[in-house]
C-alpha cells in the first residue's frame, strides 16, 4: 500500500546524512540558508514542510 504522502525534497546540515535516493537532497552547512532554501523549495512546489527532531526538512506533498 503505498502512502498518502509524498516526499519531494530532503534538506539537511549534517553532510553525513547526504545519501543517494528517490528525493531531492541538499546540504547546506548555514542554518538559515537551509530555512530559505527549505520555504522556496516548498512554495515551488506547493507542498508542506516537515521539520524533524533531528533539524532536517522533509518537503511533502499530501
């Protein structure tokens, strides 16, 4: 079953979470730029943004 959501872009400050996969990765090692990135990439895209516990972005579509 797949699930009712969608992952478009994953962004992170941590270069040792990059990996290879289906979305969309950036890294950033500025917090802010990774905010800004995080908002454009969203509006782009018309789609939510998740943040998680460990500060990466998760930019979903429902």
């Amino acid at each position: 079953m797949k699930p009712p959501y969608q992952i478009l872009a994953y962004l992170t400050s941590d270069r040792d979470r990059v990996i290879n996969g289906g979305p969309l990765l950036l890294y950033s090692d500025n917090l802010e730029e990774l905010k800004q990135m995080t908002v454009d990439i969203a509006k782009g895209l018309k789609a939510d943004v998740v943040q998680m516990t460990n500060g990466d972005y998760l930019v979903i579509r429902i």
